[in-house]
C-alpha cells in the first residue's frame, strides 16, 4: 500500500485537505470540494449486473478493476464504492471490497469499523428513537401513539432475536410498546446521508423523517423532536467522504452504503460528485441487478443530484446466466451451452432496459478460471448481435493488465456516444403511475396488485402530498418478478405490492413487494467462529 | 492546538509510533511498547475525590490541570484518563474532558465518538449476544438455559426503554426471552480490555466470561461459544491507547472508561502503564470518591497490574464539604462555617483511609471564585492538624498558573514519603471476608447483611473456585453507607449487599448494594435538544 497522501496527491488533493486514520486511510475535509467545486466533471460510468445468483457475479470486483485499467492506459479514474457494513462479516464468509488483483485496501479496516460512519449513522439513529422514547415517557406532549411508531433502532449486526422485541418493560423504564431493530444499512439516517448534498441539506433531510403517528392519525417528524441538531452533530464526521486505495493504488472513495432494497443501494451523493472533479472518468456501482440498483440510480439518485450517468456497464458471468437458463447451482462449472443460450434472455433484457435510461451501455463478461473459451464465445457472439460493445474481464487473476480489453473498450464507448440520460418516469405523475411504468418498463410484469394496506397507504401518500417522490422498489433481487425462483426473463407476472412506506427524508416512498428482511440473522456456522488473530494482530478469516 | 505528532515528541514517541486520527488525536503503536517497555517506571500519582455532591467536585479538572502545573514546574508528566460515553452527553450537558483552563483537546471529539473504542466495544459485545441468541435458535447444543442468559446487549446511549426487553418476538425470529441493553461503560468487555495486558491477555479473558448457564446449571463462558477470536478483532484497535493533549499541549492518554460501580472505573492498564514508561510523573483518577474509585484503583487495578502508587491527591470543594456537613444544595455559595466544620469529617475519613493502602497523601483544595476566604482556610487548619500537606488548587480559573502550589506540593509530598502500597485485603481470604474488611474499614459500617440470593451467590462462587477474585463493590457514590442521604461521615449503620455477580473476564466479584443503573434514561429536556451544528461544523451546546 502507498500512504494515502500519496495516492491523494495523484488526483490533486492536497496534505491539509485530508484528515488522516492511520496511514492508509483518510476523510476528505469539506475545504477541497470548495476548492474544486467550479470544475468540469468527469465521465461517470455505472457498473451493474445481470439479476443476482448464487454464483456471485463480480459487480464491485469489475468496478475496481475497471478503475485500475483505466488508470493503467492513462485515464485519471476515481473509483466510488458503497461502504461495507460490519454485521455481516461475522455472517456469511465474504468482505465487500473486491477480491484477487483487483481489491480495495485495507480491507480488513473496510470491512471492519473503518473511519466510524456506520458507527455514528447507528448513534444518531438510535439517539433519536431513545428521543421519542423519552418524550412519551416524560409526558407525551405531542401525544404520539405509541401503536404508531414506525422508527426502530438500529444495529450493525446481524441478530435475528432484534427484529421483533417489546420495550419499555419493567416499573420506570418507558412505556411498553413494540419495537425492534434494523441493521444500520437499513437505517432511514443511512439513505439520508447518502442523498445529502451538505450540512444544510442533512439537517432538512433529517427535519423530514417520519417518526410515526399522532393519535389524530397525523405524521410526527423528527424535526418535531428537537432531535435533528444532536444527530446531525454525530455525523459531522461520517458526512465526509474517504478516501482509500486498491491493490494497484487508484485512488477509491468508499462513502455510504445504503441497503439496495428498502433505499437506493448507491454510495453517496458527495463523493460522487467529489470524484468526478477529480477524476476524468468515476467508475462507481449500485445494489443488486440492473433491475433493481442500475433504475435507483438512474432514477433516484442521478435525477435528485442533477448527474449526468456518460455510460452502463453490465456485468455478466458465464455461470450466472447458466443459472439463469436453468442449470443447477451445483452443475454450473459443467459444460451447459443450451443453459447458457438460455440465460442469454436475462443479459439481453437488462441491456435493454439500460438503455431506456439513454445511456450508452456495454456488457463485461467477468471471467473464472473455468469458463470454457466456446461458452465465452458464445456470450460476445450475442453481444455482437444485439450491437453491443462486450469484453471480457480477467480482473480477478490478472488486476489492471486483465481489465485492459474492458477499459480500452469503455473509452471507445465514451467517446463514440454520447449518453442521453434521462429518468424512465417524471415525478409528476403519481406514484402509482411510477410503480406500474416501472413494472411495465423494467420487469415486463403484466401488472400491479395492492394489498388493501397499500392502497391505503397509497391514498395516504398522495394526500400527504409525497405523491412527486420518486418510488423505490424493495424485491427480490433474483429475478425481474417479485418471485424469487421466475429466473431468466419471465414476462406476463403480476407484482404483489404488499406495503408502500415513506422515507420522507431520503426522499422516496418505498414499495414492498415480498417480505424483506432489514435485519439479517447469523447463519448455522457463524463466519465469526472461524476467524482468529494473533499477537502481532494479523487477522485470517475475515473474508 | 499542537498536532499530535509535536505533542508526542514532548514525550520521546516517533513519528511511526502514532497512527493519527485526524491532525490531533492518534493511537499509540504496539511498537512503542516494545520499544520502551525495558525503560524505567514514573512515579503514578492517583487523584481521587471526597464524596461527590450536585455541586461537583473537579476530580477530572484537578487531574488535567495538576498534570499541566507540574510540567510548567519542569516535571516531565503524562495524565492518564478515562474516555467519556457518547451516550450521557445527550442526556445531561456536560462533557468529561474537564473545563475551564484545565482541559483535554479536541474536547468535541473526545466527548463524541473519538477514535471508535466505545462503539467498538459495543460490537464486540453485541456480536456476542448475536452468537448467544443463534446458537439457541440454531439446535443449542450447549443446552443454555434461555432463562439464565446474564449476558444482555450494549448501546453507547441513555435509553430506559432497552433496560428491560423481551428478544425474538415472531416467527423465525429467535427464541422469546427477557433481555435488556446496558450501556457500553457498563459491558463487561469495557473492564476486560482496560485491565488486559496485551492481546492474549484480553482472548484469555474474554474467553473467561460468563453468559449464562446451561440445563444443568452450570456456568457456560464465551470461549465456548467460539465467539473469543471474532470480538478480539473486533478490539484490534480500541487496545491500542489513544494519545491528545491538555489546552496547554499536556499529553494526556485517553483510554478506556469503564462504570465505577459494577466495574473497577480507571482508565486502562495499558495506558498507564505505558505512560509509565513516558512520563516521570503520571497523574490518574479514578471514578465517584475514594470509597469506591481510590478502592479499587488499589484493590482491583494496582494489584493486578502490579503497578505502585507513590501518593495520591484528594480533591476536596468548599462545597461539597459544606453539603457533607448538611447545607442545602440550594445554599451552598452562602456563609456557612458550620456546615463546613462539620463536612471536614468526610475529607478526614477519606484521608485516613488513603493511608490505609500506604500511600502518601494530599489535598487540592479546587477553588470556586465565590469561596470564602476564611472557608478556604478553615480547610486548609484543619489538612494542617492533621499533618496532612495541602494545597489549593485554581487551574480551572488560571490553568496551570493556578496548579504550580499543588504541583510544588506534591513533588515535596513524592521526595520526603515512600510510598508502601500495599492492598486492603488479601485475595486468599473468601469472598465474604473481602466485603467485610471494605465495609469495616473504608465505609465503617457496623455490619454487613445478605439476601439470600446474595448467599446462594456467594456459595456459588466459592464453589466454582472464584473465591480468590477481588470484589467490586457496586454501591451509592454519595455516601460512605449505602443511603445516598447519610453523609458526612456516617457510622454503624448496616450495608444490605442484594446480589453478588461474576464478571469472570474482568475477574472480579461484583457486590451490589441497593440498585445500580446500568442504563441511563434521558431527562425531561435532554441537552440534546439544545444543541446546534452550523454550516461550517461548528458545534455549540454539547458540553
């Protein structure tokens, strides 16, 4: 690893524009987005993915990767990734800053606490549900029904025994009410930092959230609370965005990581715009399939920061269209040439969904060691005759030297056509229109049913006056429906939207089809009972 | 402020023993341990209080501003303190990083999330209870005892309603049972990492604690939960002490800060014992009044750490005597010599009982601009008869200008007397006997009354061969008894011990006399809601 005022001197940061954490990591202080604010930007490529399988598809692997090969062939590339959350580590085996040659670094710091902003998102979270707590406790006078409180806590773990817990028992100690807790990726204060364009906006924001419900029935927000100072104070930090390297010493800025199903699954608004005044391309990724984080993107995050996506890449993988066409998840590493004609339907269909945004889209075929050349054939083959720009990745094996083929032919891309971005829906019309343009749209369901819930939800929004957010889809990520085994392109399903919730200080309403799980439990084996460190520190296990 | 590094040089740290949190907040490397754990020790000056009042007596205050007089005088000093808790500061206003001319910078920081070893701490142990709840869920192979679970959950806030919960309400969701969240301050894992050694010392000792008992009854600890490697990487870094600085560039080492009640309440052996090797002189405190805080710090920290008082400093106020000897908490800035006559009997008692450990001993006399002079030296005849050196104390008003008669008293108290530190009692005595001889010689209590789970306790104790721990005596800070209302310095009145518990990994018996709040609640107006952030990160209101 380079010192990080190395790899910051690379794109022009300057020694007193960086707060150090130790010597690999560092917050970026608001004084050089003041000083670089009147610049161009740069290029901003999304990196997304075919719909999700077990086999794991290599999206934050591609975008590190693409960032490092850029680099090599002479682009000054900014990477800007989602922050991992550190409950899950301890769940499944599996960090979340790439792997092989194309990594970012450290990346047992990353995935553990970092520099603290998951840590003081949970703070803020929790202080403002100990607020409310407080106050029904000390009186009640905003007479809030303690039926009706839809804000829980939060924890950056994964503990099942949470989600569902009665507080307030026990002579003194509150009132006895329902609760429970999410993990803090899930957190409202989380999708609001990310969105955030400054301290001014954060607090407005944080103003806006829906805590839960007087006993007339009327929304109660936190600003209500004389709460949003003291939170926005314990973000102070967490506000700034970080700076770290890959393997290869292309400048990362790792800010944010809001949940892709319940929010909008991208990194935050901050740095994205931060690195695109200092990079000439920002490479950067959202949550889940194309379906699911390429459409927040494009629809939530881009629209309400005014960027300007110049091109999509989709990355694909020869076993996960295998899965997609209908091999087994244990048979994917054998030979399945009609299971991949097959799963070839899911590719084609994100790609043309990507490009109703009016982006220039590109397809990365993300390489294993197993793949058989006549399989990777047989992908650019359809790339080439859907008129698709392809490559092939080897980012993994080979770092920047195997994602040359893929920058080479992203920068072709980039500079033979210009992208049109535009939204797939205004924010006039309503939000049932929105759900149903997206579901026609993006996953080519015939239609929408609502639970009686979410009409009244629905009717509630819309009198409220949130009807012009934009919505923000919480499905499974494993297929376009809502039924997590339709693989490939199913087509003539209905989508079941059980409940509509608003996050009035992200700025969405939220539409859950399914039940979606905000706070994940620990697996039979816990990766946590496999991991050690040793007198010196050294940690095995972690990922 | 002074950067960091410049305020490390004062001391002989280099550049690459500092891991830098920002321009003015570092840990300290392990190397620097190895670098100069061969060098000879300081000498440790504890600073400890008579018995606190509403008025407040300047424990923290006294210890920063000693610390920066006796530097002044041109003796080498490092001051060793605890780390505040996040959570309190949102409830009353106030911060723990002293105040007026005596105090440790960047205070904002310090009192917020500082360099991360709370909320560290508060993932260790959560990941903990996780492990617990799912190895129940999954199968409990270890036949726990979902009744008898003691191990609860960790938040760093004040929040009554978490006191008393029940977990795993649902389907899928766990197993129902009764939990409840302390606060961080008061986990386990806080007083197992400010005693640790090093990094073997603290897996062996969290691997020592108990989380509940199984079917059979008997004690199940964390190793066998396999949880010990994945929490002690989760501490990597909070083991590492945190270096900052006085207003007047002091460096001070800020680590740990565990309850002074159901745990010992000092900072960090580590921290000391390092500063040890840096300082000549090293001023410390202790939590509450020497009954509870200069107790332990002998009988629990000094004894285990194998560390040697050279003398200790007893802050007193005009005040606080003033209360002790029955004035109004309302009417203590008005005249009141017999009031104060009478409170000296509490100042009296605590120094005899310093001497108790053999231990030189003195008195600040931490001066409020409304004392009376004839108050302040009714105090100082009385140090006077009793052959005790004494010294008032005005850093708050005029910093280390203020401290230099207490600094010059102390190195004249440090040259004459040798200190013979010795403990209270012996650890091979039972339990009991241990309880008795604190009650019989620092409280003066006539006798000592148990509940029958208190037995039950007891007997249990002895029998799984815990007998030999050190108590922590868990008991009202303001009263030498356990009735918060007999002040002074009360006698023959009998201390009623509720329950005895095992803090197995911290290894110590705690006693507790009547009810001891391990989660705070916020008060009516929480100083949260008089806070403010401005557009530039400028905070007010939060201490």
């Amino acid at each position: 690893m380079k010192p990080i005022m190395e790899v910051a001197g690379l794109i022009g940061v300057e020694e007193e524009e960086l707060e150090l954490y130790g010597r690999y990591k560092a917050k970026i202080s608001p004084s050089l987005w003041n000083r670089v604010k009147a610049n161009g930007d740069g290029k901003l490529v999304l990196v997304t993915a075919m719909s999700p399988t077990p086999a794991g598809e290599g999206k934050t692997l591609t975008t590190i990767g693409l960032a490092q090969a850029l680099n090599a062939i002479g682009h000054r590339t900014v990477a800007a990734l989602r922050e991992p959350s550190l409950g899950p580590c301890f769940g499944m085996k599996g960090g979340a800053t790439g792997s092989g040659k194309a990594q970012i670094v450290p990346a047992e710091d990353i995935n553990l606490h970092f520099t603290g902003d998951l840590h003081a998102i949970t703070s803020a979270h929790n202080l403002l549900a100990a607020i409310i707590d407080n106050h029904i406790f000390q009186g009640n006078a905003l007479q809030l029904n303690p039926q009706r409180i839809v804000w829980k806590r939060a924890m950056d773990m994964n503990d099942r025994s949470l989600r569902s817990i009665v507080t307030g028992l026990g002579d003194g100690n509150g009132v006895v009410r329902e609760g429970g807790f999410l993990i803090t990726t899930a957190s409202e204060v989380m999708a609001v930092l990310c969105l955030s364009e400054g301290f001014g906006d954060l607090k407005e924001r944080l103003g806006r959230i829906i805590i839960g419900y007087n006993q007339k029935g009327e929304a109660v927000t936190a600003s209500k609370l004389g709460a949003v100072e003291a939170m926005t104070i314990l973000l102070k930090d967490a506000i700034k965005p970080n700076l770290v390297q890959t393997l290869e010493g292309t400048p990362v800025i790792v800010h944010g990581g809001p949940f892709a199903n319940i929010a909008h699954g991208c990194s935050s608004v901050i740095g994205t715009r931060l690195a695109l005044k200092l990079g000439e391309i920002v490479v950067t990724e959202a949550g889940f399939g194309a379906d699911l984080g390429a459409e927040k993107f494009m629809d939530i995050k881009c629209r309400q920061a005014d960027l300007n996506p110049a091109a999509a890449v989709l990355v694909v993988t020869v076993k996960a269209l295998k899965y997609n066409g209908g091999a087994a998840k244990d048979k994917l590493h054998e030979p399945g040439m009609q299971e991949l004609a097959d799963g070839l339907a899911n590719m084609n269909r994100h790609v043309e969904n990507l490009k109703k945004f009016g982006v220039p889209v590109m397809v990365a075929v993300n390489h294993f060691a197993d793949d058989r050349p006549e399989e990777v054939e047989r992908v650019l083959a359809e790339c080439g005759a859907l008129h698709v720009p392809a490559a092939v990745s080897k980012v993994w094996a080979q770092g920047s030297a195997g994602g040359r083929e893929l920058a080479e032919a992203l920068v072709k891309l980039l500079g033979e056509e210009d992208s049109g971005y535009r939204p797939l829906y205004d924010l006039e019309t309503d939000i049932r229109s929105k759900i149903e343009t997206i579901v026609r749209e993006i996953y080519r369901g015939a239609e929408v049913s609502y639970s009686p819930s979410a009409l009244r939800s629905l009717a509630d929004i819309e009198r409220l006056g949130y009807g012009n957010l934009p919505v923000c889809m919480a499905k499974t990520q494993y297929s376009f429906s809502d039924q997590p085994r339709l693989l490939g392109a199913p087509e003539g399903f209905t989508v079941q939207v059980r409940e509509i919730s608003l996050s009035a200080g992200a700025g969405f309403a939220v539409v859950q089809t399914g039940s979606i799980m905000t706070m994940p439990g620990l697996p039979q084996s816990p990766a946590a009972e496999h991991m050690s460190i040793d007198e010196d520190g050294r940690i095995s296990g972690l990922f």
